[in-house]
C-alpha cells in the first residue's frame, strides 16, 4: 500500500503564514502574493488528486505542493523542510516524520512531479528537434502538423512531446536506482513488444500537476497503439476512482484574447485525438490556442487492478469557466462530467464541416447547440426504453445529490421511471443518516460501511402525504408503498403511526400484507422514517378526500377521473383514495365501449337496470336537490344481481357484523360518515348469521341520509319503508349476474354521467324520477342497442319514497305479513280467545264508526320473536298521522296502542293484494 503524500496533512492556514505571505479565508483557488517573485499571481488550490494545497505562480512558473513552496522560500532540502514544518506545528502525523517516510514521500510526490514535468519539457524538445522517432505516430495520429517548425514549441509544443521508453520509466518511476530492465518488467508501462518512442500527452489535474500520461506510438507490426499511465494517488482513492485530468489543461490558465466570443467557456472533447487535431490545426496560424481541454474518462486496468478515470473535481480548480461538454453519442462520462461541473451539454454528431471548416467555428457550432445537461439527459433517456434508461442511470458515476437534484427537475415521466425504478439505482439511493451512509439497494437499506450492515430489508417508500382540506385537525395520511423482496406493497396510514416508530409498523404492516416479518435494526427504528424522507420527499397534497356530486366544483368526481357540468372530462386521477372512497375501479369514459349485451332482455339484465335506475338516482339525487332513498334488495336473485351492479357502479363495500347495541351505534355513525363524505351508494351487508336484521336498527330509526344498497328481508324492508324514503328490487328467484355485468357493468356510469352533464343535469320527461332517470340512461346507451329493457327494469322497482302515505302503507304491509304467516291475529272486538298470539282488535262500538286498534306489545312481541327492528313508536305515529289515519293513541285491555281508522285500514289491505 503506497503512502499518503505527507503534503495532504497540512494545509495553506499552517504554511503560507510561516513564508510570510497573506491569506484570508475564501473560496478556492485564492490568489496571494508569491513569495518567490513578490508578484501578486500565486494561486493557492485545494489539491482533490494529491490531498492538501497545491501552488502554481503565473509570473514565475513555481509549482508543486506546499511543502515544495516552502523548500524554495527556505532554501532548504525537502527532508529539513519538513522537519521546520513539524516544528512550526504543522499536523504531520509523527510516524511520517521519519528520514524514511520523507524520502518516499519526496520519491512519490514532489520528485516524481519534478521528474514529470522535467520529462515533458525534454519531450517537446527532443520531438522539436527530432531526436525521438515519432514522425510516423504524428502522421498515423493525422495531426497535420510539424514538430520541427519554429515556433511549434509554442504552441503544439505545449501540449505533446516525444519520448523514449527511458525517459518514460525515470520519469514516472523515480527511481534512479533501478536500471531499465527492472523498471521495464516492474512498471508493466509500454511493456508490450515491439514499443519504441511515443508521443506522451500530459493530463494535468492543476496546473503543472500530472494526472495521467497518454502515449501514442508505433508498436511493430500493430501499428499506431495507445497506452496510458495514471500516477498512484495514494490510498486515498475512492472506490478506485482516479480524477485523469485534462488534455491541454494549460488554456483554462491562460489570459487569451477573445476574438471568437467564446467568453468565459471552455469546451471539453471525451476523446483527447479529436480535441488535439482541431486545437493542432487552430494553432497552425497562432499561438493562442482555442479554450478546448479534452478529458479521458472510463475504465482502466493495468495488471489484476482497474481504476475507474473520471473528471470530477478538476473543474473547481477553475470555477469560473463555463464548460460545454461535446460528444458524438450519449455517454455516461459526458453527464458525469457535466453534472460535476455545472455544465451544458452538447450531443451531435461530429459536424460534416468539421475537417474543413476553421477551427473555431466548430466550437461556434457547439456552443449554439449546447443546452443544460439535465436537459439534454432529460430528452436523451427519454429516447430509450425503460430498461435502457436504468442502465444508463445505473452507469452514471455522478455524486447522489446531482442525481437526485435532476430526478426534482426532470419530466414528469422520467421522474416517474426513476422512482419506479430507485431501487436499482444506486446513485439515487445514498443518504448520511446520524452520521453514516446508508445505500438504498433493491434487498433493503444498508449502512455503508467495509462491512456492510443491514438497517432493514425493507424499504419503505412515501408518495404523498395527504391533508383534509376539510378538517386541519384530521390526522395527515401517508401514502406510498413498501418494497420488499422485490414485490411492491402499496401503503396508506397515518402520518403519527409511521413517524412514531416506522421500524415497529413496517413489521406489522408486511406480517399483515405479506404474511412476512422483516429484518429491522432496533436501534433504527424511529429513524426509518428519516431515511425514508431523505430518499424520497414525499409531496405534500391537500384534498378533501370527497367523491360523487362536488357542489362547489360543479363536478362529479371519481378517483380516476371527473366530469363537469359542461361534460367535459377530466382525467387526472385524485391524490387520496381510501378504503371506502367510491369508483375506484371507473375509468374516464371510453367511446365506442359497447354496453349492447347488457340491454338483450334477460332476467338478470331487468335486474340490473332495475338496480342501476336506483344507484343513478341517488348519484344524481345531490345535484339536482332531490333526496337520496335507501335501495333494498330482497329475495335471492335481487341481491345477487343488485350488488352486482352496485360493485358496478363503484360503491364501495362496509361490512357490518354483530348486533350489540353499541356496534348498531357505530355502525350508525359508520355508515353516515362514508355517506357522508361521499355522494355515492354505499353497500352495507352483513357478516355472518342473521346478525343483520338488527345491525341497522340505530341507522334505521335515525335520521341519517339514505344512500345505501342493502339486502333486507321481507320483514324488515317493510320496517325500513316506515322509518325513511326507500326503494325496493324484490326478486325471490335466484337468478346470477351474468358475465356481461361483472365485466362492462363498470362502463355504465362514466358514460351516463358524461351524458347527463352534457344535459346540464336535466332530466328526460318520465311518469316518476326513476322513469325519468330510466329515461336518461336510455338516451345514453340507445346507440348501443334497444334500450327500452332499461325502462323494463326501472317498472320493477317498489318506489313509495315520493309519497308522503307511503311510511304508513309500509306500516300495514308489516302487519299483513304477520297475520298472512299466522304470527298475528286479527280479531272483531268480544271474540276472546285465550292465546298468546298477539292480535290486531276490530273495535265497533256504537257510538263511533268502527276502528282497528294495533297494540304496542302486541308488536312488540312479534318482532321479538323475529329479532326485527323495533321502529321508533314515534315515528308510526307520525305516519299514521300524516296519512291521515290515526284516529287516537288509547289504551285497549291493558295495552297502550294506535287507533286506526277502519275504512282507510281497509283500502290500504286492498292495496296490498293488488
Ligand atoms: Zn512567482
């Protein structure tokens, strides 16, 4: 393992005071008085290669790290220099402070930057007086220029020279000691047969400071071959990832005149042959070169290890350029670069006019296509498919915060592609979390460690956070999904649940789901929503939660889309969808779906329309002022098809179960804040047994709002029809929902309602609203077939929740059923008979006209025995009342009851055997 450079232990607030120069705190590279020449251009950089400060002085040239400054200043060798350095308090940590360290230190660092240097000034030279043999790697390389003119010193010169093998090994290897047989089996440089003399093109990191050297020669029978030397940075590389440094470096540095306008910009070429031909054939007139470095990046294996060149850092060392990034094709390095250095991007093919057009207007011709880098990343992945794309994203090397900055700015559907896709995307997924880096893969969260340790196996991923525009002080909701095991479990909970302990509920949450328990760190538990968060802001959407008729919005919404007053379609899907919300499964209309199986005339279609006539009342029935009623489904082949249709229609499902009093109270409470919230029917059943019958008795006495679909037995449908507006579908035979319902059912809806808006919500003329809702669907789907089955269906509806009789007429129906069954007895006052059925009394006394008296023990007993609902005493009054029927509340033989006049009693038993 080779050493750090003893330089990168100190930095320029311990040294440059000690050379008597000036500094003040700033941002680097800062410009201080040179203490060698006294001219006021020596710049300080922070050194990312090497570690430490670096200096160079544009007036003397003077270069290399601190610690060589401070040799030159001081006059002494690089050992005393060190030593004073030590002494003056410097951070050099004691075991470098050794003879022997020092000379490693001055072997690898500063000599070998000096033998560098040295080595490239010699190659200018010698190619310059063509003592090296590379006329025919220049002519190979196509440079179209010639060393041996005057003034190439000063200008190609600059950036090239030629060297033999030796000159190559002393260089880069420093070590004098070991001849050229060693160095050459040792260096695995150039080492190939039949290697000569080679051109060497420096990659400077800073300026003078060595990277990488590129040689191009004539290597036998090969021809023109390439190798490349990076120059060991220590054990300070980061995943083997070395910074190559630039090709022609030097013009960032220099003060040119600026008759092409380029301003501040430098281009940069990926590939450095193309970028020196064009610089090669600008500078055949002149000595100031065009603002174009050239980089190198990619993977570099030399032996068992490989290194990964890339440009990351070396654009800070001149912060104030704008680079403009040019390529033939989308490589990753272009938008690693790019995404480094703030820059423009410019993706084209190499210009037809590039060989015969003048130099700069070449680099015009970039600039003008140059555009942002997110955005030119935006548009190119966008050229691929998803699979591509990932890969693409996955090569990037770019730091996680330029990720994640373009996945904020990016398109709408890239944006969507990475989050679908995070968990494959490594660079996307690094967070610093209490001090340490967790790396988000697809088995989990990890901290980033040498040996990496598993936070959770599951990763939890958070969407939105949903506020009630309604109620500020509703609980928010989260929503998003769990990524475990490569499956994707989608989530909704409370904000306080998951920010509590988001370890403890992701357990819970994935046993439920799942059936599975995962791996969470303890220690980590509460942090789990942090890293969370860090990985991916949840947005923040504010939403009233509310589907059906929206009043103020003069819509109807549904989850997936909604329609106006006007008809027109709105198809972005709604941010919070829960459990009860309604039409989750109802699509934007489609044109040309057709409906025509549904209109044939079979029972189950009757049905059907039946129930659907029902469901669009009462979603029309808030738009247009009209009261929602209860839709009870009773007999088999009623509640078979009515919940069909319902699920149809996207009601949602509440199941209700027991039948203790407090469950009816909160099933009451239940039902009306789910019909509440939304406009829409909501299916109530019942779990289990024969629980039902009394699971609405609190929702059926009270009075809430009707807009449920329910089956109800015989009984309890004529209790129900006393206690509120109702309709009913009675079908006794069992007849199914056929295959067409459960599978266009679900388009009837959204294309009754794009129709009915397109009406402005008015209604064809009909006999009642179920016929004129009838009506409207007929108008909807009569291009789809003869809809006059829908009116058929509409005829089977039991719909007394327009006439104000209708409670009482309910009332004696009840009775009727009990007497027809033998469960009451109806008895002519005197006939006494001794038996505990209870009886409904005929009383004709004299004086008055005849009159039939309905105990209330006497019902109460019955529905006892039938478990029913016990309808509010009240309320039967109320109807008798209003049905004009009620004669007198007495009292008969012991029992407090209603006194009913006989006539009506007796019209209203006709009616029930009509
Ligand atoms: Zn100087």
């Amino acid at each position: 393992m080779l050493q750090p450079s003893i330089n990168s232990f100190i930095d320029w607030r311990q040294v440059l005071p000690l050379l008597d120069v000036e500094a003040k705190e700033g941002s680097m590279p800062m410009i201080v008085r040179c203490p060698l020449c006294r001219a006021h251009q020596l710049t300080i950089y922070d050194d990312n290669r090497f570690g430490g400060n670096w200096h160079y002085c544009n007036n003397c040239k003077s270069s290399g790290d601190l610690i060589v400054l401070a040799s030159k200043v001081w006059g002494v060798s690089i050992l005393q220099t060190i030593l004073r350095l030590a002494d003056a308090g410097a951070t050099i940590p004691e075991k470098y402070v050794t003879d022997q360290q020092i000379a490693k230190y001055e072997s690898r660092y500063a000599g070998l930057q000096e033998a560098c240097k040295k080595m490239l000034w010699n190659a200018t030279y010698d190619m310059h007086a063509n003592r090296t043999r590379v006329r025919s790697a220049i002519t190979s390389m196509a440079l179209l220029m010639d060393p041996l003119q005057p003034s190439w010193p000063k200008r190609m010169g600059r950036f090239m020279g030629g060297a033999s093998r030796g000159d190559v090994y002393k260089a880069i290897f420093n070590r004098p000691e070991l001849s050229f047989g060693v160095l050459s089996k040792t260096g695995r440089v150039l080492d190939k047969a039949g290697w000569r003399d080679v051109i060497v093109i420096p990659f400077h990191t800073l300026p003078q400071q060595c990277a990488t050297l590129l040689f191009y020669g004539i290597r036998g029978m090969e021809g023109l071959s390439t190798d490349l030397h990076v120059i060991d940075c220590g054990p300070g590389v980061i995943n083997r990832r070395v910074e190559s440094g630039l090709c022609m470096y030097d013009v960032l540095c220099d003060k040119l005149t600026d008759p092409y306008g380029f301003g501040n910009v430098a281009f940069v070429f990926n590939d450095p042959i193309v970028a020196l031909r064009l610089q090669a054939r600008h500078m055949r007139d002149t000595s100031q070169p065009l603002p174009l470095v050239s980089s190198r990046t990619g993977e570099f294996t030399r032996g068992n290890s490989t290194v990964t060149l890339t440009s990351q850092d070396v654009w800070t060392t001149c912060p104030k350029k704008q680079y403009i990034f040019w390529n033939t094709h989308m490589a990753p390095e272009i938008f690693d670069s790019a995404a480094m250095a703030n820059g423009l991007v410019c993706i084209s093919p190499i210009p037809e006019t590039m060989t015969r057009q003048a130099p700069h207007t070449v680099l015009s011709f970039i600039q003008q296509n140059a555009r942002p880098w997110m955005v030119v990343l935006d548009e190119q992945l966008q050229l691929l498919n998803e699979e591509e794309a990932v890969e693409f994203i996955r090569s990037l090397l770019m730091v996680p915060e330029c990720l994640q900055q373009f996945r904020r700015h990016c398109s709408t559907k890239i944006q969507e592609l990475l989050d679908r896709n995070s968990g494959k995307i490594h660079s996307l997924s690094t967070v610093q979390i209490k001090k340490k880096t967790i790396v988000e893969s697809d088995v989990g969260w990890f901290i980033n460690d040498r040996k990496p340790e598993c936070v959770s196996n599951a990763v939890i991923r958070m969407v939105k956070i949903l506020c009630d525009a309604d109620d500020e002080d509703a609980e928010p909701i989260v929503s998003g999904f769990v990524l475990y095991d490569k499956k994707s479990y989608p989530f909704q909970t409370t904000l306080s649940t998951i920010n509590k302990n988001a370890g403890s509920w992701l357990k819970k949450f994935l046993l439920r789901v799942a059936g599975e328990l995962p791996v969470v760190r303890n220690s980590w538990n509460t942090d789990l929503f942090d890293i969370a968060r860090q990985f991916h802001e949840p947005q923040v959407v504010v939403d009233d939660k509310r589907f059906g008729w929206r009043p103020k919005k003069s819509c109807f919404r549904l989850p997936q889309f909604s329609v106006n007053i006007h008809g027109e379609i709105d198809d972005t899907p709604a941010d919070i969808v829960e459990e009860f919300s309604p039409g989750t499964e109802l699509g934007p209309p489609v044109l040309g779906q057709d409906i025509g199986p549904l209109l044939c005339d079979t029972p189950a279609n009757r049905l059907f329309w039946a129930a659907i006539s029902c469901l669009c009342a009462n979603i029309l029935a808030p738009a247009i002022g009209k009261r929602t009623a209860g839709i009870g489904l009773v007999g088999r082949g009623s509640i078979l098809v009515g919940r069909s249709a319902a699920f149809a229609c996207g009601s949602a499902e509440l199941r209700a179960g027991c039948i203790s009093v407090t469950t009816q109270d909160k099933t009451a409470r239940r039902i009306d804040e789910i019909t509440g919230r939304h406009n829409w029917p909501l299916v109530v059943s019942a779990d289990g047994g024969g629980g039902h019958k009394m699971t609405l008795s609190t929702w059926l006495n009270g009075a809430y709002n009707r807009n449920i679909v329910t089956p109800l037995g015989v009984d309890l449908s004529y209790i129900a029809g006393i206690l509120g507006p109702w309709r009913f579908i009675r079908e006794n035979t069992p007849i199914a929902a056929s295959m067409a319902i459960h599978e266009i059912g679900k388009f009837v809806i959204p294309h009754w309602l794009k129709c009915i808006c397109e009406n402005q919500l008015k209604l064809p003329q009909g006999d009642s609203y179920i016929q004129q809702i009838a009506m409207s669907l007929r108008k909807t789907f009569n291009l789809h077939g003869d809809a006059s089955l829908i009116s058929k269906g509409a005829d089977l509806v039991d719909d007394g929740s327009a006439d104000p009789e209708n409670s009482a007429l309910q009332f004696v129906r009840l009775l009727m059923e009990f007497l027809q069954r033998g469960r009451m007895r109806f008895v002519h006052e005197g006939e006494h008979k001794k038996n505990a059925i209870p009886k409904i009394v005929r009383i004709a006394a004299d004086s008055q006209r005849p009159a039939v008296f309905v105990g209330k023990d006497a019902l109460h007993t019955v529905l006892a025995n039938h478990t029913l609902v016990f309808p509010d005493h009240q309320k039967i009054t109320e109807a008798l009342q209003i049905a004009g029927a009620l004669r007198d509340e007495c009292a008969y033989n012991g029992d407090n009851g209603w006194l009913i006049d006989d006539e009506w009693w007796h019209l209203q038993v006709e009616k029930c055997h009509e």
